[in-house]
C-alpha cells in the first residue's frame, strides 16, 4: 500500500517535471516569444529594454531561469505574470479553483444522474423506440461543440428570449461568490452547467449502456438469472455494478481534466473567472508564469483523479481487488 | 461576410455623434450611483509611470494628474494643454531649455497628504527608477535622463529636475529645446506620485493620486474599482473636473458578444472593446441613440521593409501604393462608417496634416481608385517581379482578410505573395525585429499627443530603428538623410515658430508619403456602445470617452 502509494507520488512528480520542461522550452522556443519587448512597452529604448531583460532575469542561462521559476512557483510562491505585472500567479491560480470546482462539481452531478438513467433504460428497453430515442438523443448531445451550444445558450437566455418569462431570472453573466450570494451563485451556474454537463450526458449515456448490455452477456448474470433474481435486481445489483467500471474510469479521466481547466470554452463563454479562462487569457497574451502554473496544477489534478478512479474500481470489481 | 459588414454600417450611418459644449456646468443633481464598465480583459500593470495602454490611460484622466494635462473638453478641445498640478503653463528660459513651475498649493494625493515639491522631483526621478516604456524616448530630453537611464537605481536628474520648496517652484532643465515637452507632461507617464512611492513596479497594487477618483480595488482577472477621493477638491475645471458616478466598476472577462448583450440589457453602462461586425445592424438600428462614432487619430498602414528585396526598391514600394483599392480594405474594416481610405502618415484632423494622395487614379487630394496599370508597369521597371513575398498579418479576424486582400493585390502586380497570420501579441514585437526578415506587414498607429513628429518621427526617423531588436519601432528601417535632415529643422523652428514648424511638418508628410517605406491603408474609427441610462456622453480626441464626465442617474 505504502508502495503504491509513493509509485503514485513518483509518478506525478515525473510527469509534472516534463510537462513544466516542455512548456518552459516551447515557450522559449516560440519564435517572436520573447517576453522582453512586450513587458518594455512599445517604443521603449534600447537602454529600457536591457533594464527590463535584467529586472526580469532573462539575461540568465536558461537552465537559471527555470530553476527560479520553478522556485517561485513551488517554494516562496511569489512568481509574478509578464502581463498584469506584480500580479502574484500562485494566490490568482488559487483565487481561480472555487470557480472551476463549482462549474465542475455541479455539471458532474447533473451528468452523472441523467447518463445513469439514460444508460440504465436505454439498456433496459434494447432495441426498442425508447432506446433508439435516447441514444440520438445522446449523439446530438456529444455532435454539439461546447462553446457554440454555449453562445447560443447566450444568445437565448442574455439577449433573444432575456426579456421573456421564460429567461428573466438569468442574471448577467460573471461569477458571484458562493459566501455572499448562494442564490445568485446558483442561478448565474444554472446555464453554465447544462451547457457543460449536455455533451457528458450523451457519451456517458452510450458508454453505459453499451457496457450494461455487454455484461449482461457473463457469466455471472446467467448463475443470477439461474438462482431466480427478478431481472431489475439483476440489471441494477449485477450487470450495472460492474459497469460502472467504465464509466468511473471515463468519469476520472474527465472530471480531473475538467477541474485542471478543460472547462475553458465553458468558462470563456459564459465569462466565469475559473482556471480555465485564466489558461486561456495567459495563452493569448503569452503570460508564461501563469501557463507554467496553470499546467502543472492541471497535471497535478489528472494524476491524481486517476489514483482516485484506481481505488474506485477495487470497490467496484471484486476481480481487480485480487489482482 | 462582407454584405452583413455592409448592412451593419449602412445601419449605423443613422447614428448621431452628439457633442455637448464643452465645459458645461456641473449638475449636482446627476451625482451619485454606480457605473458599471466591461472589457474583455485587463490591461496589465496599474502603475501609471508604466501602463502604455490606452485602456488605463483613458481612466487614469480622473485619477492622475501630472504637471500639466490635455484639457477635459469634447472634441478637438482635448488636444489643448492646460495647466494641472502646476499654477500655469510657464514661458520657456535659456533658448527654450528651461522651465519652471510653480506648483499648486493645497492639492492633495487620495491618502490624505500635500501634495510637495519632493513629490513632484521624486516623480520625475521614478520615471526612470522603474524603467518606464518612455523614459528613453519622452523624457531623454531632460538633462541627468542618460545617466538615470544607464543605471536607473541611483537615478537624481541632477540638473534637471530640481526642486525650490521656499518659492514653491520646480524648474526642469532640458538638454535641447523640446517644443513637445508639455505634451509629453501631460501623459500619465508623468503623473505625480507620492514621494515615498516604491521604485519599483507597482502591479497590481494602486497608487495614490490626486484626481477625483482613487483605485480601491484591482484584480486582473476580476476587475477595476474606482471610488471617490475624499479629499478631492476642484482646481481646474479644464484640467480635473469632479465627476459625477460615486463608484466607477470596471469588470474584466467577458467576450465581446457577451459585452454587447451587458450593454443592451443595461447591466452594463459601457463596454471598452468594439463591438464584433455581426452585431453593429442591431445595435445602429435598435440602439442608435446609444451609439456615438468618432474618428481617431491613427491610421493602419502596411509598412515595407526598405532593407530587404523587393521593398528595399522604391518603385516596388510605389507599385504597391497604387494597387491597393482602399475602399476594398475599408469594406473589410466595417464600411465607410468606421473607416476612411487614407494615402498619406499623418491623419486628418491632425496638427500638420495637408490632405494628399499621390497613389490614385487622378493624383490630388484624395483617394478615388487603385491604378492597376501603373502599379504593374513599376513592377516590371523595378526589375523585382516574380519575387517572393510574406505578409505577416495579426491572427484576427479583421488583420487576417486585409492580409489575405494585400496578397491577391501583390499577386496581381507581379509577385509570389503568401499570407502569415500569427498571435496578435507576438506580431507587433516579431514585425519590428529585423532578424524575422519581414517585408510586409499590417499593423497601426495611434499617437500618444498631438504633435506630427508623434507620428513622422517615431515611425520612420532614423532613431527609432534598432537593429534586431524586438523593439524598433521603425518596422521599415526607413532611415533617409533629407527627411531626417528637414525633420531636424521642423524640432528646430517648432520652439520659437510651431506654425512655421508645422509647414515643414507638412513638407516631412509628403516626403515620407513619396518614399513609401509603408503603404497607408485607411484612418479608423471608434464605436462607443453604452447604456440607455448613461448621460452626457463627450469623447475627448486624446484619451477618448471621458469616463466619469458621464452620468447614470
């Protein structure tokens, strides 16, 4: 267990240190990335600018650079952007997390029940309407780009339909903290939400119910059938348990890149100041310290939503406990 | 694409550019409430010594104030310098290298202390202890700027910038005679801070200032708030006048499709980005009352590399002048309501500017059609035809088809042309870089202060070429001895005789327009969209919509 344990801590300290690296480099390598003359302002002399290289450090060796930054990041926690200068990165990358984990955490419950009871009937009325239905139904859902179902969602509910019955209690767009206001955190996240969850509803749905009617193919589910269990306790106890595999996996895999800022398009969209909007301004102004940190944050997440789905599955398949 | 650009702009022709006089009187009985202002993202440092952005320099007009100030009036008022922390505009002494102030007494900085003599020479002094853009090209002038700019950290301006607290007077000693040099107070690189003020770049921390306004909140990610000055009082109504809105909110994160949505359902008052080209039908048709349009100082232009083959050619350069259909470029921009075509550096409505355009059908005054035949009859002259030709382009959607045109239009006149979008924050470094081998791309101008050198001088005098520097302003290496020899005559006259310097202005304009080290395109306009509630709406030509001189109830 200890082993293991520390084999995960290994491992997420490997892939954190290569994927800082290769940010590191490809930012450096980026022709025209030089920070210099972006930080001087346009126009700024020659002089200025060698003063700002030197303030900025990066007259130094580039292995120097790194190590600095790694430990501002990771030690003093006072690494500052290239942009909004002495803007501390660290504090904004945490200020950031609440966002994400409440646009996150919300979509992942709205996803997980409906894909459950899509998955569920769909696999239980195979091969009829309900299904065939469902199942469209779901490959819309998965066919709609997310930032465009979320403009849309804007278009409808900020400015077509906002002065409707329908759309009236949407509240402009923004973040409200959960402290101050937990109605409007709740009503401003309601859109958001749906727009995030549609696309996971759909491919968890298919996912599930692929899975369901593929185990209800064992084994196992015929000794069940033969011991006399009604065919809902078989469905729900028996061939969805060990479905659920999949899905947990799937689920583990999306939901730590969701919360390492994956939810970008449905954070930008919506104007939601999560970790994703963060990534996704510093890349469009080339802002190093907070891709840097956004990164590894996000690698961080998805190592460690695998260790999470790792020990889920031991709950969930008696057959990888043994193994 | 374009026949909705088209409609949007013929919709927006109906849109009134009300001005009211300036200097009206203050209505108390507009004052109060909060007015909520959106962009798509902050601006970077707060530090007024060091943001170069017109985003922060619009607002810093009701939160700092420097020396002198450009005047708080609608229009053309704006480019008129007025005395701000200092009594009057003083004469100058000493062949014009000498001037001296006599500082306001009873100002005070938003934390409740005078404002002194010492603050003012440590502001000078600050300029260049944290580096600022200009602090080698704005205030070089002042003598001791060379040492503070070689070693900033023990920056005095010994000589320059010397203080006389008995007479209350600070006197500036300049290296050579600047007829710009008020202009060049007047900008927020010259505010007065504090003199305890670190030295250091600010960030995200705000200052202390001395306008009706003070910065109680910033987060970059979040957004901007500026709240009342407690111990403001009027001095110059023309410099700062009190403002009307007790909080000013000033959000950051929304798209610029979710802007316009704010501003239509009135959640928001004002939205700093321009509206995007599918909206401006509904917001000139539905919203015209809530639209003001004006046209900026600035061009866009194409510059050419005059030190790399085809363009280091004069009648390559010329060709392409001629071949450019300016009215394709400014359909392409949003329609003649946000655009005109331009052939000439300095822009209309500016000091020197004497409309001229050599690169059309019939030569005049101004641009009717491309001429085609001639452009490709310079091409064959010029011996480069056939040549392979890069333009590099910003990654926008605007940028992107101007790039794509000037390629159909290179491709036309005879060369092998090609199209190089890159990310909008590298380009504008990446251009100026002689090493990237550029020989053609579009960028744009918009002046700092109304003074033609602001424009002749920064973009194509030789100083401002720096080889293989990300900073090189002069992105053509333009550098050609009697346009810098009549420019030097033009800084000469401008001290004791500006109207005569303007003339010689006028003449540079013309000699840099017929050496073509750029292709002008078109001079933009600027689209204001705010809410129905927001009241008397006056657009400064300096530093744009005056902010707080707008009222919300």
């Amino acid at each position: 267990m200890i082993f293991s344990l520390l084999q995960r801590i290994g491992q997420m300290l490997f892939v954190m240190f290569g994927i800082s690296l290769l940010v590191f480099l490809i930012f450096f390598a980026t022709p025209g990335a030089d920070p210099a003359a972006r930080i001087a302002g346009r126009n700024a002399s020659p002089e200025v600018l060698e003063a700002v290289r030197k303030s900025f450090g990066f007259d130094q060796p580039m292995y120097v650079q790194y190590l600095t930054m790694m430990k501002k990041i990771f030690i003093t926690g006072d690494l500052t952007s290239f942009v909004n200068r002495g803007w501390k990165v660290v504090p904004a990358v945490m200020d950031t997390i609440p966002v994400t984990l409440s646009l996150v955490f919300g979509a992942a419950i709205l996803w997980v029940v409906f894909a459950l009871i899509i998955g569920i009937v769909a696999a239980a009325t195979r091969g009829s309407w309900i299904d065939k239905i469902l199942m469209m139904l779901g490959l819309i859902g998965i066919s709609m780009p997310v930032y465009w179902l979320g403009e849309v969602m804007n278009l409808l509910t900020q400015s077509r339909y906002h002065d409707t019955w329908l759309f009236s209690w949407v509240p402009p767009l923004g973040y409200k903290n959960f402290s101050d206001d937990p109605k409007g955190w709740f009503l401003t996240l309601v859109i958001p939400w749906i727009t995030l969850s549609i696309l996971y509803i759909g491919l968890y749905g298919r996912v599930l119910r692929a899975a369901i009617v593929e185990s209800l193919q064992e084994d196992y589910i015929r000794t069940a059938r033969a011991k006399g269990l009604s065919e809902t306790r078989i469905l729900l106890r028996h061939a969805l348990r060990t479905s659920l595999v999949a899905f947990v996996t799937l689920f583990g895999l999306d939901f730590g890149a969701l919360v390492g800022g994956s939810a970008l398009l449905t954070e930008v969209v919506f104007g939601l100041q999560g970790v994703g909007k963060l990534t996704y301004d510093a890349l469009l102004n080339l802002d190093l310290p907070i891709i840097m940190t956004t990164v590894l944050y996000a690698s961080f997440f998805v190592v460690m939503a695998n260790a999470v789905v790792d020990i889920l599955y031991m709950m969930l398949d008696p057959r990888v406990r043994t193994a | 694409m374009k026949k909705l650009m088209l409609a949007g702009a013929a919709a927006l022709t109906i849109a009134l550019s009300a001005l009211t006089p300036a200097q009206a009187e203050y209505k108390a009985e507009h004052r109060g409430g909060t007015m909520r202002l959106v962009a798509r993202s902050a601006a970077g440092t707060l530090d007024p010594q060091i943001n170069y952005t017109l985003q922060y320099w619009q607002i810093y007009q009701s939160v700092y104030s420097g020396l002198t100030a450009f005047k708080k009036g609608a229009g053309e008022a704006g480019f008129e310098v007025v005395p701000n922390l200092a009594e009057e505009l003083p004469a100058a002494s000493n062949d014009g290298k000498t001037y001296t102030f006599k500082i306001r007494k009873g100002v005070k900085f938003s934390d409740g202390r005078d404002v002194t003599i010492k603050d003012v020479v440590a502001s000078f002094q600050r300029i260049f202890k944290v580096s600022s853009p200009t602090s080698g090209g704005f205030y070089s002038v002042i003598v001791g700027a060379d040492a503070c700019i070689a070693t900033p950290a023990t920056c005095t301006l010994e000589g320059g910038v010397t203080g006389d607290e008995a007479a209350g007077t600070v006197t500036i000693n300049l290296t050579r005679a600047d007829p710009e040099f008020m202009f060049k107070l007047a900008v927020p690189h010259a505010s007065i801070l504090p003199a305890d003020t670190p030295t250091t770049d600010a960030g995200s921390v705000p200052l202390a200032g001395t306008g009706p306004y003070f910065f109680s909140a910033y987060d970059p990610n979040k957004g901007l708030t500026m709240s009342r000055n407690p111990h403001f009082k009027v001095w110059s109504e023309d410099a700062m006048p009190d403002g009307y809105p007790d909080v000013v909110q000033y959000d950051f994160g929304l798209t610029d499709e979710a802007e316009v949505n704010a501003v239509m359902n009135g959640e928001a008052d004002w939205m700093f980005d321009q509206p995007p080209t599918d909206r401006l039908g509904e917001i000139g048709t539905k919203y015209k009352d809530q639209v003001y349009i004006n046209t900026l100082t600035a061009w866009w232009y194409a510059p050419m590399n005059t030190r790399l083959a085809p363009f280091d050619n004069l009648k390559a350069r010329q060709a392409v002048n001629y071949a450019i259909d300016r009215k394709a470029l400014v359909n392409l921009f949003g329609g003649p309501v946000l655009a005109a075509p331009v052939c000439q550096v300095l822009p209309p409505g500016f000091p020197a500017h004497v409309p001229y355009c050599p690169y059309t059908k019939d030569p005049g005054e101004k641009w009717s059609a491309p001429d085609i035949e001639k452009a490709k009859q310079l091409v064959e002259e010029s011996g480069t035809k056939g040549q392979k030709v890069t333009v590099i382009v910003e990654d926008t959607a605007v940028s992107k088809s101007i790039g794509v045109y000037l390629q159909s239009v290179l491709k036309e006149i005879g060369y092998d042309a090609e199209v190089k979008p890159i990310s909008p924050n590298i380009q504008f470094t990446y251009i100026q870089n002689t090493n990237n081998k550029v020989q053609i791309s579009v960028s744009q101008w918009y002046q700092d202060y109304p003074a033609a050198s602001n424009f002749l001088n920064v973009l194509f005098g030789c100083s401002s070429f720096t080889e293989g520097s990300d900073s090189s302003i002069n992105i053509a290496g333009f550098c050609d001895k009697d346009v810098e020899t009549k420019m030097k005559d033009a800084f000469a006259l401008a001290a004791t005789d500006p109207v005569a310097a303007n003339k010689i202005w006028t003449e540079v304009d013309r000699m840099v327009t017929d050496t073509a080290p750029a292709a002008p395109l078109f001079t933009p306009k600027h689209i204001d969209f705010v809410s129905k509630r927001l009241g008397n709406f006056q657009f400064n030509a300096q530093f744009y919509w005056m902010v707080t001189q707008s009222w919300v109830q």
